[in-house]
C-alpha cells in the first residue's frame, strides 16, 4: 500500500463514514482495533482486508478501497465478531451497510467475490420470480452467471436422486405480491439489482 | 402449543428430512404446527446483502400472514429462516417508522404482536417429563457433537435464547433422548454454507474444522438444527475429503431425527434414507 | 436599627476592570438602600486591600460587608477573617462574582458585562440586607480510629495513625490480616518478595501498642457523625478460645477434613479447623463451621479432645461489640472479577488450565500449593508455553468494565519474566492492546521481559478451546494484519480488579457514596483525594479503584496524615451554615427526613401549651454534628419550616428579587 494521505481521506470521505455509520446502525469510531474481530472471524483466510482492517479504514474514510474490497462479500455474516467486540460494534452490520452500498455502486466485486454477489443476485432473482428460492435454477443459474458451469455439477445428480432437488419451481400465490416488494423497494432505494 | 409454522425455501429440497421429521417430532410432543398459508421466502442472507428495506420487508410479509392466524407465535426449523424472520419482527416491533414503511409495501401488513422462535428453542422449552415419557428407544451410547452454527445463537441481541458461547438448548434435547453430548470446541463456529455455492474452495476448509473438531472429541454424529448447516456438513462431507484429501465419514442428522429416532419412529419416515453420509453406522450403535 | 453596608469592588487588575468598568458599577449601586459605604480597589484580596476593608467598617462603623471580586469559592474565607478581624461576625459577608461570571465569559461584550456586574452587586446587597450573625460551635473528638479491612492499605493507615499517637481497631474478615499481598509471589518493579516485605508490617501491627486487631469480624452498624461515630461489629465465632489458643497447631494436623482453600483460590486444600497461610497474624486457627464435621452433625471432635490447653470451643457464638471512633478509614481493598460467568469464550472457567493471574502468582510462590513450581492444574505438568491475555473484563464497555485496571500491565510483565526465568525452554506470549507502564521504573522493567525473549502480540483473542492437551489460542496480530493461534499448556488472563464484595454494604453503613462501578468516591478526584464526602470518613487503596502497591501505600499514609490531624483536636469547629427546624411551623410529617443523604434528622416530642393546656407533638429535630448542609430537606419541607442557615427562604427570595427589579 502506499502512503496514505489521511486528513484527505478523512476530509474527503466523511460523507461515506457517516453514511456507513447510519446504515450499519453502529459508532464505528469507538473501535480501539483489538483485534478481537479478525481473531474470531473464521473467512479472514480468504479476504484481502481482516475484518478489525475494514473498521479502520471505514474510521479513515478509504471507500474507494473498501467498496472494491473482497472481504465485505467473502463475510459470511456469521456474527462472530459482532458477539464478541468489547466496544459494542456490530463488524457483521457495517460489513453488511457496506455489501450494499458496494452493489449500489455497480462495482463489480473482484476474484472469489464475485461469485457470492452473483449467487446473492440468483436467489433473490429467483425470489422474485416465484415468491420462493428455486433450488436447481439457483444453482444453473449461478453456473452459468459465474462461468464455472461445473460447480457443484457433480452433486447435482446424487442430490436428484435423493429428491432433494425440485426440477421445477413451486410458484407462490402471492408471488405477484412479492414481485412488487422488490418494486417498491427500488423505487424508494434505487439501485438494487 | 400451537405454532404458525414456517417451512423456508429447503422444505421439500434439501432439507426434506428436518421437515419430516420436525412434523412427526412435533406430532408426538402435542405441538400443533400450522403452515402459514402462501408463505414467502424470507430472503435469507442474501437480501441482507442487498438492501436493508428488503432485508425486513420480505420476511415481513410472512409475520404480517402468521399474524392473521390468530395464532401468537410462530416457528421455523431453518435457522437462517429463524433470524431472518426474528430479526425482522425485531426491528418492525421497535422502530414504528419502518413499519409504516414495510407494511406500505408487502400488501400483508404487520402490527408487531408475534413471537417468534427457532424450532430448537419451541422444542427445547416443552417439559423435560412430556419428552422423556415419549422416549420409547433411548440412544444410550451415541455419543453425539451438537452443531448450532451462527444464525441461531448470533447475534445474541436478536436470537438470545440461548447462550451465544456455549449453548446448550439442543444438547439438552439430546440428553433427554438418551443420548450422550459431547463438550467440543466448534459448536457455534461458522460452517460457510453462504460460501457453498458460489466459493466451495473457501467453505471446505471451513467444513473441515468442523468435521475435525467432531472427529476429535469422539462423536458418533453431529446433530444440526439448520438445512444449510446441514447440506454443508453433510453433502460437502465429500468435497472437503477429495479437496482436502480427507477421509470423513461421519454422519449429520438433524436433532428432530435423532428425537424422532428414539420415540420409535421409523428411520424412513424420518427420512434417513436421503443423507449423503452413511447413517447405517448410527442406527446400529442405536440398535 | 438601620443596616449600615460596605461594598467593595474589585478590579483584579485588567482580570475584571479590563472588561467590566468598574467605577460605574460603584457609581450605580452605591445608593442601593442599605449601603453606607462603596468603593473600588485594584487588588481587593491584596493585604492593602483587606486592610482597606478592615479600617472602612470602622471609620463608617459598618455592620455588614459586600465583595465583588472573584469566585467565592477563592477568598471566601478570605474576606471573612478579615471583617472578623475588624470585630464583625464573619458571617455578616456576601459576595459577587464578577470575574468568572462577568468578564472572563462575557469579555467580548463589557456592556454586557458591567450591566450583569451590577446585577449582581444588586443581589448580594439584597442578600446582605437579610444575614444575620452565625456562630461556630465545637464537639469534642475521640481519639480512635477504625480501619475497615486490613490488606496493606489497611495495616500502613494503621501503622501510620497509631505512630502518630491515636489508637485504631484494624477490622478484618477473615481470619488473618495481609489481604491480596500476602497472596503475590514477586513484586513489579523491583521483584522483592512480597511476603517478606508485607509480613513484617503484619507482625508491627499487631505488636503496636496502639493497634487493636480484630480478625474474623465485620462491621454491622455505624451510627454518630464526625468525631464521634458508634460502631458496632459483629465477631463472628471463631469455635477456638485465641486468648488460650498457643497455635501450636496439633489440631490442623490431625483434623480429618479437607477442603479446597480459598486463600490458594481454589488449587490448594486447607482442614475444616486452619490457619491460612504460615505467618497468618494472629497465627491461631478458627474452625470452618459450614465444613466441620462436629458442627455439622456432632460427630468428630477430635481438634478438641487433642488440644492440649482446652481451647477448643464448639459452644463459642458470634459476639457483638461496640466501639466509639472519631474517624474511619475505609481500605476494603479488591477482588478479582468473576470472569467465569462472564466469558463464554474462554470456556466460562471449564478449561481447568485457563487461571487468572493471581491464581498464577500462587503456582510460582515457594509457599504456595506447588511449592514455587509452575506446575498447571489439570496434569501437574509443568507448561512450557505460556499464553498471557491482558484486559479481560477491563476496557471492555460490552461485557464488563469500561476502565482500565492499571496493575495487570506491570504483572503480566512479572509473570512473563517469572515463566521465562523459572521454565527451561520455557516460552511467554502476551497478547496485548497497549503497554501501560507509566510508574518509575516500570517501563525499564517491562521493556527488560520482552529482551528476554517475551513476544508481545499486539490483539486480544476471541476464543480459547482445547485440543488434546493443549489450549488453542485464537487471537489477532493487528500490527501483522493476521489472525493467529497458539497451542498453549497454560494461559492466564490479567483480570478485571473490581470493588470487593460487601463494598456496597460499607458504603450504605458509612454514608459514603460509590461509583457506577462500586468504588468508593473520594471527595475531590484531585485535590481531595482520600477524603470522602462524609466528614471523619477517608479512603485508603484499592476500594476507591484499581491501584499497584506503591500508590496504594502512599495513599494508605495520606490517609493516615488525615485522620491524625483531625485526631489531634481535642475538639472541633462544626459549620455553622446548616439545616435549621423553625418548631412552631413544623407539621411533623418528617419529609425532611426521608430525604436527607447524612441521616442528620429525627423526630423529637416537644410540649406546646395550645389554649393553656400542654400538648404533645411530634417534629423534625436536626442533629448539628451530622447535618452537611446540603439543603435537601429544605426544599422537602412544604411547610417551610426546615431553612438553611446563610442560605434561609427569606435570603434566597430577596437576591431574586433583586435579579428581577
Ligand atoms: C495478580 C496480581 C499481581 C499483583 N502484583 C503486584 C505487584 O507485583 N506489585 C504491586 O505493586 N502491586 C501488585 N498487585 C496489586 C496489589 O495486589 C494491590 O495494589 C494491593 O493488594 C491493594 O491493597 P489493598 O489493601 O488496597 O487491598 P486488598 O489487598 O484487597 O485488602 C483489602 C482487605 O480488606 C478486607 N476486607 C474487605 N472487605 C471487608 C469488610 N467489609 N470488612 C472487613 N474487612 C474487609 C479484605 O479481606 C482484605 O484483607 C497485583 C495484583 C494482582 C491481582
Ligand atoms: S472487535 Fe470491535 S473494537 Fe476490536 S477491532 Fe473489532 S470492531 Fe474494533
Ligand atoms: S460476520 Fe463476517 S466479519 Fe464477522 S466474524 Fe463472521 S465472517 Fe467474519
Ligand atoms: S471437629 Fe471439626 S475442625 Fe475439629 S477435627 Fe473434627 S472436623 Fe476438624
Ligand atoms: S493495566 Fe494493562 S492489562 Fe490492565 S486493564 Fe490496563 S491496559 Fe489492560
């Protein structure tokens, strides 16, 4: 990383930590980066920035950084660190004000990251299809998004067998109704996919 | 007890076994469980992701259906479903602008007078005396590793049944079936089923701490509470050996199939023939 | 007669004439009704200044004195001995801030300023016009103190007070005195041991002519006020005679039940009849009752039949006795928090090798349970990497406390020393958030352990499991970036000191007040710091928050120094300005006595002759020796009969009258 030029960044950016503030619900300035967040965490394997990182840089404003950042889509919102941070931050909900602020963006998320934001796309297509998660087009449907046709391919067939997968998708009743949800949610928020 | 039920988009999928069996538990136990009529999906951690509107609004519609019933409280055996709708029933009790808001949009409006709980917890609170007097097969011997993963216990502001560090609503439902519990480091350790689609390399490793934490403290099986807990630790079991060049073979059953097994009910009709992991091993411990 | 007023104002050189000016508020208030004199001075405070006032109220035979200059809380007491030295009573004095008030906040606007300078020249003339003269009354002191808990706050108070002449009650609950010092192994930062240096100051104490110990007994009542308290204390049955007891000890010997010590928290074990620790003071045993097999179900009696002077006596009962003191010092030190009901990560105390550190300081004490080996308590076995976690239950506002427990910093360093110093191959990993070393030598000392090969990690860790025999340690190098984990044999956790249980009960029975956190409050953070709230009652060590040996022994002698100087009075000058009851107007509804902090009222019967007949009536008395002042019941009392005095109804209405003209 190059040096970075903090009061510009702070100065620049205070719109965007304020804004991941309200979003998340959290007083992201009290972290006193103990750790105690990425200690816990069990994805810091695989994310480019730990998670006590992420609070830090939301507390300097990097949010160029951030909302290219694959940690935030890599977080599998399991709370860890939101149970145990001694100041009260809820890491999984700033995690989260930051997923979606990074989707609103139109950012495509990099390497592994990418797939978790197609596959969040698939489900919730899905959802607004039929009212309900259609297993087999969510998986066929992340495959081909992602271009790992094979993925989970191979599962596929024991799982078939084991009637665990529906060929074709239960359509809610009321999934007009739920169609219009995702409706009014663009409209009052805008951006989402 | 009555309960609004929530089945979740894996009833009939990947998760047919926990609802067989959380059906015939609950039949046993005088729990009456009443679908709630055109449910919805409540967005599960995806929606999470995305918007915070929707986060709310999807499993909104379904409180606003439960609250219809006339029945107070409502259930689900998926813990991802469990703290969606907990969650959502939360902050639409607590915060009146935002239930303005959702109930412009979900055309199922919502007054906030319902409880909602995990089927672990709508089980775990029955008298210990009403389900030992249904244990007709005690699993004496099965040493069994509960698994609570993160969305039933975490965060503990809107789950808060049970202890997030070491809970123990499900061991203690497996003690009264007969069974012995084991004190084992990854309970509530994250399983990675978010990750199972879209990055396996990633959750597989996640999978694998599990499954050796299990193996290690001498479990004859893990008992789940969760249809994605369980479709990773059970149907992954496979990756993470050919990934990770292991060799696990250990049985997941969902809680209510252990419970169900030892009040005598078939193993078919509590749907053991569908695991991916060999459960044969576990019926002959249990005899 | 006709009030005759001097009013002084003050320029306090360019402090107030440079905003407010000064000789216009002369100018507009030197005819208020009343005022017989006025005049301004640069320095008022200066000895010019106050000799000024000194022969002004006699050239003017003045009878009352107004100041306006700079906070009372300054020269207060300056401008009353002075009109006390020209013969006036003190009390006859009121004064204006025209400094902090007036110009040193409204310095951008003196217009501003000297109308508000002239609004309260106005107010203290009204206030004047209404004072009357007060007067100082005594009450004799005794010369005693009690000193509540006898750790090494306790034992230096009572050292210090009894050399200075006054006798003390040194009271400890359990059954010797040393409290948590006589526990450490080594002292930071100069590694002597530490009960070689507290047992003599245990043995002197109880060798001090001046020095009553009483071991094994609580305090249960505290009536009386300043100088003159009732206490009472519970000794609680002992079921061995100690004044024939020789401690010679056959009957610790022989008992037959063991059980686990709470002097070796938890990895020792001592007999149902016991004498904590070898150099205990007293040194004489006292039987467990909850555990004797005689109390229990009368059988066994085996101590009695073998000891050899009789002393012996399961018929003892607990014995209330009471004293009088003067003072009391409240040096009830700190425990440990529970972080077993806290810490669902660590294993909520379920992994038998996570201990505590004072749990560790036992493990390496020559006369601890292990003999000085470090030895962990599942296997025996001795750990060669050791994990050390600082700040549990400190500095962590969501599950425990918010601040910072001070000591651990410098006993982690201890210990880390101790492992590297004591274990072959030994290795000592601390996981951190801050060093905080800020005492003389305490950083030179810190910064030796890490030369020896102690790694700091900077993080705290989020979970400890086991595996195997070996604890995993999960925690965070945030100066890495990464998390990390250690296989540790042994980890210890630098725990949270927190107010010692029964603090609170002290606290109601003192009349002192504690903090969100249950220490005890000192009176001023600063300038008051062992005095309390409450007169005659200070604060020495750990109970008014976490501290290391040194500052709790410096405090303990500052307390010490109090307590001695107001013992040396054979009596002493109470406040005049306090809560006086008008008799005739008291209903008797005792409101006031609800409501007030120091219980200074009761009631008391009083004859009245209502149409020539005495009737009886009931109604609010104030004791002069406990009433602070403070003003509560006087606003209680609907019937307006409870006033302060300096501070009456009548006072406080006329200087708002005068605000409003
Ligand atoms: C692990 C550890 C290591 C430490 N190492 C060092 C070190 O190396 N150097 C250093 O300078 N400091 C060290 N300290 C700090 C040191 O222990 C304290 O500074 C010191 O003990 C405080 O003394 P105290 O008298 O105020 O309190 P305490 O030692 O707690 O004494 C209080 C006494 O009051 C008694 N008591 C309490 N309530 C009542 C009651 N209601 N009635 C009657 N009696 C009562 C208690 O029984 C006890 O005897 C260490 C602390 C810990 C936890
Ligand atoms: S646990 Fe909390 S305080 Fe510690 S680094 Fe993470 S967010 Fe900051
Ligand atoms: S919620 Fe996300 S950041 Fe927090 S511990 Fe879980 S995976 Fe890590
Ligand atoms: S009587 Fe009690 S104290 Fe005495 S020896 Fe027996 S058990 Fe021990
Ligand atoms: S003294 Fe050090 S270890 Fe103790 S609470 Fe303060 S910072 Fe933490």
């Amino acid at each position: 990383m190059e040096s970075i030029n903090v009061n510009e960044s702070i100065v620049k950016n205070a719109d965007f930590t304020e804004e991941i503030g309200i979003e998340s619900g959290q007083p992201v300035q009290k972290c006193y980066q103990c750790g105690k967040c990425t200690a816990g965490c069990p994805l810091t394997f695989a994310m480019d920035y730990k998670p006590n990182q992420v609070i830090r840089m939301v507390q300097l404003g990097m949010k160029d950084e951030l909302l290219k950042c694959q940690t935030i889509w890599i977080c599998s919102n399991c709370s860890t660190c939101t149970t145990r941070c001694p100041c009260n931050v809820e890491v999984a909900e700033v995690m989260g004000a930051l997923r979606i602020m990074a989707g609103k963006s139109g950012t495509t998320p990099p390497g592994k990251a990418k797939y978790v934001e197609v596959m969040y796309d698939a489900l919730l297509g899905t959802v607004e299809r039929f009212g309900r998660t259609y297993e087999v087009g969510l998986v066929m449907q992340n495959n081909l998004k992602s271009g790992k046709l094979f993925n989970n391919a191979d599962m596929g067939m024991p799982m078939f067998q084991r009637g665990k997968l529906k060929l074709l998708p239960t359509k809610v009743q009321g999934a007009a109704e739920v169609a219009r949800i995702f409706a009014e949610v663009r409209k009052m928020e805008g951006g989402v996919k | 007890m009555r309960y609004a039920y929530f089945p979740g988009c894996s009833y009939h999928g990947t998760g047919k076994e926990y609802e067989l069996s959380t059906h015939a538990v609950a039949k046993k136990l005088g729990m009456e469980l009443v679908t709630i009529p055109d449910w919805s999906c409540c967005g599960a951690t995806a929606s999470h992701g995305k918007s915070h509107l929707l986060n709310i609004a999807l499993p909104s519609r379904n409180l606003g259906i439960a609250e219809g019933m006339g029945i107070g409280e409502v259930t689900t055996g998926c813990a991802a479903c469990y703290q969606q709708l907990a969650n959502a029933n939360k902050k639409m009790i607590e915060n009146e602008d935002l239930r303005n808001k959702v109930n412009s949009i979900t055309g199922k409006p919502y007054k906030g007078t319902l409880k909602v709980k995990s089927i672990v917890e709508a089980i775990g609170i029955v008298d210990p005396e009403t389900i030992k007097s249904q244990v007709v097969k005690p699993l004496t011997g099965l040493k069994v590793a509960c698994y609570y993963g993160c969305l039933l216990v975490r965060p503990p502001e809107i789950t808060g049944f049970d202890d997030p560090e070491n809970p123990m609503f499900i061991d203690n439902i497996m003690k009264l079936a007969g069974a012995e519990v084991l004190d084992w480091a990854h309970k509530t350790e994250c399983c990675g089923a978010s990750l199972g689609v879209s990055n396996l390399d990633v959750a597989v490793r996640m999978i694998d701490r599990i499954l050796a934490a299990a193996v290690e403290s001498d479990a004859d099986c893990i008992a789940v509470a969760c249809p994605f807990c369980h479709l990773n630790l059970d149907w992954h079991q496979k990756s993470v050996n050919r990934k990770l060049g292991k060799s696990y073979d250990i049985p997941v059953f969902y809680f209510t199939e252990l419970l169900g097994l030892s009040m005598g009910i078939s193993p078919d009709e509590l749907g053991f023939k569908t695991h991916f992991t060999d459960t044969k091993k576990v019926l002959s411990v249990v005899g | 007669m006709a009030k005759r007023i001097g009013l002084f104002i003050c320029w306090c050189g360019s402090n107030i004439g440079g905003v407010v000016d000064v000789p216009r508020v002369v100018e507009e208030t030197k005819n208020y009704p009343g005022v017989a004199f006025a005049t301004d001075y640069k320095y008022m405070c200066s000895e010019p200044g106050q000799n000024l006032i000194i022969s002004k109220v006699k050239e003017h035979n003045l009878d009352r004195v107004v100041v306006a200059s700079c906070t009372p809380m300054l020269h207060e007491p300056t401008f009353r001995k002075a009109i006390a030295r020209a013969g006036l009573n003190p009390y006859m004095f009121d004064m204006a801030n025209i400094r902090e008030q007036c110009s040193w906040v409204h310095s951008n606007d003196k217009e501003a300023a000297t109308q508000k300078a002239i609004a309260l020249v106005k107010r203290a003339l009204a206030k004047v016009s209404q004072v009357e003269p007060l007067f100082e009354s005594s009450i004799p002191i005794t010369k005693k103190a009690l000193v509540v808990g006898a750790g090494i706050a306790g034992i230096q108070v009572a050292l210090d007070i009894a050399d200075s002449g006054h006798e003390v009650i040194l009271l400890e609950r359990e059954s010797t005195i040393g409290g948590n010092m006589v526990k450490l192994d080594k002292t930071f930062p100069t590694m002597d041991c530490s009960a070689c240096i507290s047992t003599p100051k245990m043995v002197q104490a109880a060798q001090h002519p001046n020095i009553t110990i009483m071991t094994y007994a609580e305090l249960v009542d505290v009536q009386g006020y300043i100088g003159n308290f009732e206490i009472t204390i519970k000794q609680k049955a002992r079921y061995v005679d100690h004044t024939i007891c020789t401690g010679c000890g056959l009957c610790t010997e022989k008992c037959p039940t063991k059980v686990l010590s709470s002097f070796e928290l938890g990895m020792g074990k001592r007999k149902a009849i016991y004498i904590e620790f070898p150099q205990a003071v007293p040194n004489k045993p006292v039987i467990d009752p909850d555990n004797c097999r005689y109390l229990k179900n009368g059988k066994c009696g085996i101590c009695k039949k073998l000891c050899p002077v009789g002393a012996v006596d399961f018929e003892q009962k607990d014995e209330l006795i009471e004293e009088k003191v003067g003072a009391i010092v409240i040096a009830t030190g700190y425990d440990l928090i529970k972080w077993e009901e806290i810490y669902g990560e660590y294993g909520y105390g379920r992994f038998k090798d996570v201990i505590t550190g004072l749990q560790f300081e036992r493990l390496v004490n020559a006369s601890g349970p292990t003999n000085g080996l470090i030895q962990r308590p599942s296997d025996g076995k001795e750990p060669k990497t050791v994990v050390f976690i600082k700040c549990v239950g400190s500095r962590d506002e969501a599950k425990a406390k918010e601040y910072c427990s001070r000591a651990c910093c410098m006993y982690t360093a201890k210990h880390a020393h101790q492992v590297i110093e004591k274990i072959e191959g030994g290795h000592a990993y601390i996981f951190y958030m801050d060093v905080r070393t800020p005492g003389k030598a305490y950083d030179e000392f810190y910064r030796r352990t890490v030369d020896e090969g102690a790694q700091y990690i900077r993080g705290r860790v989020s979970k400890i499991y086991q595996s195997g025999d070996k604890l995993v340690v999960m925690g965070a190098d945030t100066l890495l970036g990464s998390a990390v984990h250690i296989e540790a044999d042994l980890v210890v956790l630098a725990t949270a000191m927190v107010p010692t249980e029964g603090s609170e009960k002290i606290a109601q029975l003192a009349g002192v007040n504690i903090d969100k956190d249950g220490f005890f409050i000192e009176a001023h953070p600063k300038l008051r710091p062992v005095e309390t709230m409450t007169g005659g009652v200070f604060l020495a060590g750990a109970c008014q928050g976490p501290k290391d040996i040194p500052d709790t022994v410096s405090q303990a002698s500052g307390a010490a120094a109090k307590v001695a100087a107001l013992l040396s009075n054979e009596e002493m000058a109470t406040d005049p300005m306090i809560c006086h009851i008008d008799e005739k107007m008291c209903s008797g509804c005792l409101v006031c006595k609800e409501v007030c902090p120091y219980k200074a009222i009761s009631e008391k019967t009083i004859t009245e002759r209502i149409a020539g007949q005495p009737v009886e009536r009931m109604v609010a008395s104030v004791n002069t020796g406990l009433c602070q002042g403070c003003g509560n019941c006087t606003v209680a009392c609907r019937a307006g009969a409870a006033n302060l005095k300096g501070y009456t109804n009548l006072q406080l209405l006329s200087e708002v009258d005068a605000l409003c003209r």
